[in-house]
C-alpha cells in the first residue's frame, strides 16, 4: 500500500490534460470530472527576490499576491477564470480578507497553497486558503476570504450563471466533507491581559 500522502504534497488537482488545456482556453474543459473531496492545491511557487524586504524575509503584501494567485487557479476549476469574463462578463471582486502571518518564507522556499471552498451562495463563495512550504509542510500564512460575483457590464453584484452555479455547488459539497482547516473566523483583537 503506497504511504498516505498530506494534501500539500500532492502535485495537483488537476490532470495534466485538463491543466494544458485550461492554460491555453482559460476555462475547465466541459468534461471536467466529478469534485474530489481534498482542498484544491494550486501551482507551486517560488519566492520572487524583488519580493524579499528588508527584514531578509517574504514582505506581507506578496503573500497576498500568492494567495491571489491561487484563487486564480481555483477560478479555473470553477469556471470563472479570463475566458469567463471576456465571453460572459463575469468575475469576481473579494469583499473582505484576513491574512495571518504565521511562520517566515525567504527567498528560495517552493510555496504550496491550499484552497477551500467553506460556503458558497448564488452570489457570494467564502473561501479559506493555506500557504505551506512546498517539500517541509509546515504552515505559513492563511487567508480568509468573501468574493462576490459581478456583472461587469452593469458592474454590480450580481448571480452566478446556472452552470456555474451547479459546479460552484458540486464543489462546495465536496469540500463540505473536510475537516475545516484551524483558523477560520478569527479576527485582529489583543488578548487580555490577566
């Protein structure tokens, strides 16, 4: 029996023919195969040296690019990636983020993120994502997150599409089955003191 592996170890969601093609259109192929029940697992990244700050470690604004570059991805998997937006005028802007900075990346860590579909509506998906490095495991950074679907003719919020609702949907009832990662819901506050 082959060694159980941890999500971030896995090289990714996706088939390579699926991810070849949803590089070249931009959009899940129509045949995309049934939601597995694991946190989606985005590219691995490296660590940019213009991302390096002075403190000799990843500045917080580049986790925050990272993150979007996954949710990026994600939206592939979702069908509502570049392809979306240019022939039916949709995307999506985040309401609300939360980011806590949990363990230093420098300059040479591969970064694996982890993403989660925690709930999803006919407008809105809250999503949870996890920054781990790509080969230790160990957790860095998560990110909380409220996207909301535009029309971006009238630029307003408005609701998905059917079709994407009913994948958008599939998905959230595959992730529904995980355990919920630690960290979800929390908020900036200073502890008391006692």
């Amino acid at each position: 029996m082959p060694p159980t592996e941890e999500p971030w170890q896995r090289t990714s969601n996706r088939s390579s023919q699926a991810t070849g093609r949803i590089a070249r259109e931009g959009h899940m192929p129509e045949t995309a195969t049934a939601p597995k029940a694991e946190p989606f697992r985005a590219s691995i990244m490296q660590i940019e040296p213009q991302w390096i700050d002075y403190n000799g470690h990843l500045n917080m604004a580049y986790y925050n690019v990272m993150f979007d570059r996954a949710i990026d991805e994600f939206w592939l998997e979702l069908g509502i990636g570049p392809v979306y937006k240019k022939e039916r005028h949709g995307s999506t802007f985040t309401a609300e983020c939360h980011v806590r900075y949990l363990r230093e990346i420098h300059l040479g860590d591969p970064v694996r993120i982890l993403v989660w579909l925690l709930e999803a509506d006919d407008k809105r998906l809250h999503t949870f994502e996890e920054m781990r490095h790509a080969t230790e495991g160990w957790l860095s950074a998560t990110s909380e997150n409220m996207s909301l679907h535009m029309d971006m003719n009238a630029r307003r919020v408005a609701a998905f599409p059917p079709d994407i609702q009913q994948r958008i949907a599939g998905i959230a009832r595959a992730h529904s089955d995980l355990a919920r990662p630690e960290g979800i819901g929390r908020s900036v506050a200073m502890p008391s003191k006692r």
